[in-house]
C-alpha cells in the first residue's frame, strides 16, 4: 500500500518501525513491515494517497544493465500510486529469489534499482525468461491477473 507525506505526518510515519531510503535527490521512500490492513497504526491509516501524478521534466536515463531494475508493462496504463505499489511487489519478490550473499550485497549497496519501461519485445521476452513476475489482483486500476512488472536482478541470471 502506498501513501504520501509532508511535513508533521512524515516525521511522525518516520518515527514507526521501518526502513527510509533516500534518492540521489534528496527524495525519502519509506518501508514499513507487513501488517493486516485492518491494524494499520494510526499515523500510516490517516495518510492519503493524493499528489503523486508526477510529470518528469525530461525522460529517465537507460537503467544500468549491470544493476536490479523492475520493468514496468509497457501496456498497462497505471496511477503514480498503482505503479509504486507495483514496483515495491517487485523489489520483495526479487528478494525472495536472491540467497543471503547476494541479499547482502545488496543491501549494503544501499539497495540500488532502477525503474524502465522495455520496448513491446523486451517485455514479451522478460516475462517468460523465468524472472519474477507481479500479477495484480485485479482490485482496483487493472484487470486480474495483469502482469504489471518483472523483477530483474544479475544475480538472477547466475
């Protein structure tokens, strides 16, 4: 699940069990362990997920081969919000296919991916090359079943 805050509400989310990790920019994600939607604690059930249809000032730069990037379905039309979600699926299942060495050298690169769309060709290609997949369960933005991302990681090709 994906939320949004500022000012007192971050502080106060930040202050909760969790992980932050900050961009290049300056910009913070946090995690948070998995809980029942119905235990949410009450600084994360109050967060709305308003503002996050983001228009990009120029094109992201071409994900490094050599690093993890989740592929985006190239014809799936998702929200900011739907899209994070997704791509955070993406980085757990990609963790669950890493063994410990490989997950520590991960983290203590800090985590780095990239997020990219691939050309029609690329995607067909990606999703039956035996890497992880994310399908969605259909609840909300897109079809069930929808194939919305691939979770590619080098050392998934080992």
């Amino acid at each position: 699940v994906v939320r949004r805050a500022r000012g007192a509400e971050w502080r106060k989310a930040a202050a909760l069990d969790g992980i932050t990790v900050t961009g290049e920019d300056g910009a913070e994600v946090r995690v948070f362990p998995p809980i029942p939607l119905d235990g949410w604690p009450k600084e994360l059930a109050k967060l709305q997920v308003s503002g996050t249809d983001l228009e990009d000032p120029e094109p992201p730069a071409a994900p490094d081969p050599a690093g993890p990037v989740l592929w985006l379905n190239p014809d799936l039309d998702m929200s900011a919000g739907k899209t994070m979600a997704q791509v955070g699926h993406g980085a757990q299942l990609a963790w669950w296919e890493l063994g410990d060495t490989e997950r520590k050298a991960w983290r203590e690169a800090g985590f780095p991916l990239a997020v990219a769309t691939p050309g029609a060709e690329r995607w067909r290609e990606l999703t039956v090359g035996g890497l992880p997949v994310v399908r969605d369960a259909g609840f909300t933005e897109i079809a069930p079943g929808s194939c919305t991302v691939v979770a590619d990681h080098p050392a998934l090709h080992r």
